[in-house]
C-alpha cells in the first residue's frame, strides 16, 4: 500500500516544514475555514483543550519575536501569521458541555493537576498536528516550532487566563525555491515494534 493520492501527497509526503515565505497574505476566512476542519481532531473525552492565538498585526508580532530564540525570529517576522498554540489547564470545566453522556467528566480531574497538565499537552499537541494538516489540506504551508521563552509567551499573550503555551506555528505561503533538502526518517523496522 502506497500514499499515491494527491491529498496524502500534499499532507505527508510532500508537506514540508518551511521557514521563508512569499508576501501573500492570509485572511480571517481562511484562519476561520482552518479552525472549521482542524476542531475534529480526536481528544480524550471530547477535552479540547487547545487554545490558538493568531497573531497577524505587525505589535503582536513584534511582542512575539522579543520571546523568540534568535533563530526563529526572521521566520516569524515574514510569516503572514504565527499561531501560538495552547493548552487549557481549565478544559475540565467545558466537559459537562463537551462530552455530556458522561456525568462525572469533570470530577475525574479534580484535585489531579499532573493529570490536567498531561491530557491538555497530549491533546492540545494531537489537535495542533491536525492544524497543520487542516492548513496544509487547505493549500497554506506551515513552519512548526520550538525555541521560544515559554514564560515570555504566556506573559505577552496568555496573562490572567489559564493558558499556557504549546507550540509556534507559522502559516502562510512558502517560498519553496528556499526549502532544503528533506532530511532522512528513520525507518520502519528502526521505529516499529510488532508485538
């Protein structure tokens, strides 16, 4: 079994991680349309916990580059948007709404807060990789990132809530003639185990 069809081409194997970008913006109905495909992402309990932040005004992004490690500054700055993905430390509170059939959804988490922080990281982070591929399915190219000041994030963009951070992702139109070579996957049976 092969990934031939155009659709799984554009999502894996030919998707890439950029990080130049044509001056071609992005608009609201696009950050809109991307938002309607990637909220079907599977999460523990229907928990949702992912938050975004688009950042797209030339103060925001500026606050954000000041929280960037040197490397990734330029990235960001000619992006048309950066996301910053987050996490809901407070997601239990949506659960009597979101996964209704199951009563005790809430209380499951009270008093847990390893718990909470790990479920909102696990999911936050599945449903950030259906962004990408939302945003990829939808013809945007992505530059996924770390290296960030975490703290520095959640000051400038999450103050006062319950937020926190995940990850940076920078959404736009790629300049592919900048792309580098694909770096090496490892392969199957270095990766897999069948038990």
């Amino acid at each position: 079994m092969t990934a031939t069809h155009a659709s799984a081409e554009s999502l894996f194997t030919a998707g890439r991680s950029h990080s130049s970008w044509l001056p071609k913006p992005v608009s609201e109905a696009q950050l809109r349309a991307l938002y309607e495909l990637a909220q079907w992402a599977p999460t523990s309990m229907n928990c949702q916990p992912m938050r975004l932040r688009w950042v797209v005004t030339a103060p925001s992004k500026q606050r954000l580059i000041d929280c960037l490690y040197e490397g990734n500054k330029a990235k960001s700055e000619h992006a048309p948007v950066v996301v910053i993905v987050g996490q809901d430390l407070d997601f239990p509170a949506t659960l009597p709404r979101l996964f209704p059939h199951k009563t005790d959804a809430q209380a499951y988490y009270s008093g847990k807060p390893d718990l909470v922080a790990s479920t909102a990281l696990r999911n936050s982070s599945l449903q950030g990789a259906y962004l990408i591929m939302a945003a990829r399915a939808l013809g945007l190219d992505c530059g996924p990132m770390s290296g960030f000041d975490m703290q520095a994030v959640d000051a400038a963009f999450w103050s006062g809530t319950t937020v926190r951070t995940n990850f940076l992702c920078n959404i736009g139109y790629a300049d592919h003639a900048q792309v580098k070579p694909r770096g090496p996957r490892l392969p199957f049976d270095e990766a897999c185990t069948i038990v």
